[in-house]
C-alpha cells in the first residue's frame, strides 16, 4: 500500500485504531474525516509525512487524546512536525 485516498475512512466512527506502515507516502484529503472513535495511531516513518493541515485529514479526530506511536527516537520530529504535533500524547 502506498496511499491512502481521500475520504478512505470517512465517517468510520468506530475505527478504534490504525496502524500505517512506512510504505504508505500520501493521505488524502479527509481520510480520517469524522473517526470520532480513533484512539490511537501508530505510524512507522522516520521521517514525519508532510501533510497540510489536520483539519484536512484528522477532521473531528480528539488529536489531544488520542495516541500517536512514533518509532523510537522521532518523537523530536513528530513533535514539531505540521500536523503531527498537534497530537498531544
């Protein structure tokens, strides 16, 4: 897999969790439009992907409660990263 399409998994309110795998280099616009149930997000870049805007992705997503999992070592890049640092844990 090396996208995710816009709208992907819009309106999934129960999707609890997802895991992206580093093959993957672009996320829609909306692809997580309304997953009000997402609680956790692991991603395996090294790198953080460069996205626009979290509104445009992670819409009606808690990104202060929800988890995102970086690999070991990226947390400085995630944290000031666009977007990814809008995930408070």
């Amino acid at each position: 897999m090396t996208s995710i399409g816009d709208q992907a998994f819009y309106g999934c309110t129960n999707l609890p969790g997802i895991v992206i795998p580093n093959s993957v280099t672009s996320i829609g616009i909306q692809a997580f439009y309304g997953c009000s149930s997402l609680t956790n997000i692991k991603v395996k870049w090294s790198m953080p992907l460069s996205l626009k805007t979290s509104s445009e992705v992670f819409y009606n997503v808690d990104t202060k409660n929800c988890i995102l999992y970086v690999p070991k070592g990226t947390y400085n890049r995630y944290a000031s990263a666009d977007v990814w640092k809008d995930f408070l844990n």
